[in-house]
C-alpha cells in the first residue's frame, strides 16, 4: 500500500467536513419542517370560532359592531397600490384565517356580506399602508406559515384560469396581515361565526402567492413582465 500522503490527507479531513456540515443542515432542515407540520397538526384541532366565542360574547360583538358602524358613517377610503396593475378589481371571494383558528372562511361575491367587507378591508389596508411604508403586512407568507404564524389574514383570491402572471388581465393575489384591535377584526370575526370553517388541505389552491419568498414591498410593486 502506498503511504497516504499530507495532501490527501487535508482532502480527507476537507471533505469529511463538507459531509458534516451538509448532514447537520440536512438534519436543521428536517426538523424545522416536523416542527412545522406538529404545529399546524395541533392548530388545526381548533377549527372554528364557535368553539371559542360563545353565543352572548357574539351578541356582544354585534353590539360593538353597530356602533362601530355608526361612529365611522361612510367615510370608507379606497385602497390603491403603487403600481395600479396589482390590484385592479376585487376579488372573486375574500379569505379570512382568525390567528385563533387553524381554519379558513370565504366570502364569494354572492354573499350578501361581500360587499361591505370588502369596503372595510379596504379602508383597513389604506391606513395600514400609511402606517406601514414597507408593506410589510403584505408580504405573501405560505398558507403554511399562516397556519402558525399568530396572524390575522385577509386573502384577496382571483379566478385566473389558465391566464399566466404575463398576461395583462391576470389578477395576483393579495395576502394581508391586520391587527385584532381594528374594526375589521371585529366585523370579520362577526360574519365568519356563522360559516362552515374550511380545513387547509380543503383550500382550492395550494398556494395563494406564487412567490412566498419575497418582501411585502417586492410583492405590492412588482408584477410580471411591467
């Protein structure tokens, strides 16, 4: 046998670190994602508001509800973007997943609710805009990560078809993050009591943003082929 060299040596020792270091992340990596998939396993065993709000604290909510609605009139504010191609009309039916719940609820167009909510989630994401330059309560998170997350989501959802982002009638998806202590918490969590929850494997889509790697800003402002 020939004697192992100093040279062969030091690859040695170099490539059995490189083995160690990719079996440690390999190994981070997994965990993170067993961690990630007990999580929402144990999120989704509370999976609708009934079994958290009782009927007079709704009773209660109502009331508060009203009178949010009379103190504000209307005086609801539009919501524009930056860039006016990113939101263009309203959505085909409007998401809400309570950080409370590892469910979701749906408002179609056909819902008799559809269009005030609508009116209040816009008028919410016009202030959160001011208040948010950076638009981080934009940013496109996984379904996934709004399962564990401990946020509040509104989902602006569009039937596009067969339509690529390419195409000038193609409607992203809009993800929003807001705060319980608003006006829209309240109302949404009212008119979502009384829906049917939807599980996460129910959802029609797998993904509402095609790009969950991006800032809320990158998402908001750039769109395909502009």
């Amino acid at each position: 046998m020939k004697n192992i060299t100093k040279k062969q040596i030091i690859i040695f020792i170099m490539v059995s670190i490189v083995l160690i270091v990719i079996g440690y992340i390999g190994g981070f990596y997994t965990k993170v994602l067993i961690d990630e998939d007990k999580l929402i396993k144990e999120k989704e065993k509370q999976i609708s508001l009934t079994s958290l709000i009782s009927k007079s604290e709704i009773n209660k909510l109502k009331e508060t509800i009203e009178k949010d609605e009379a103190d504000y009139g209307d005086n609801y504010q539009e919501f524009k973007t930056y860039n006016p191609y990113v939101y263009k009309k309203s959505p085909d039916r409007i998401y809400f997943k309570s950080s409370k719940i590892g469910a979701f609820y749906v408002f179609e167009k056909n819902d008799e609710n559809y269009e005030h909510l609508l009116e209040v989630v816009e008028d919410r994401m016009h202030y959160s805009v001011i208040d948010d330059y950076n638009l981080n309560c934009f940013t496109p998170d996984s379904i996934n990560k709004m399962m564990i997350s401990g946020e509040n989501y509104i989902i602006f959802d569009y039937d596009n078809g067969v339509l690529s982002e390419f195409d000038e009638n193609y409607n992203k998806d809009i993800i929003f993050k807001f705060l319980e202590n608003t006006r829209l918490y309240r109302l949404v969590t009212y008119l979502s009591y009384y829906k049917e929850p939807i599980l996460k494997n129910d959802l029609p889509k797998k993904e509402f943003a095609n790009n969950t790697r991006m800032s809320g800003y990158q998402y908001m402002t750039y769109v395909e082929g502009n």
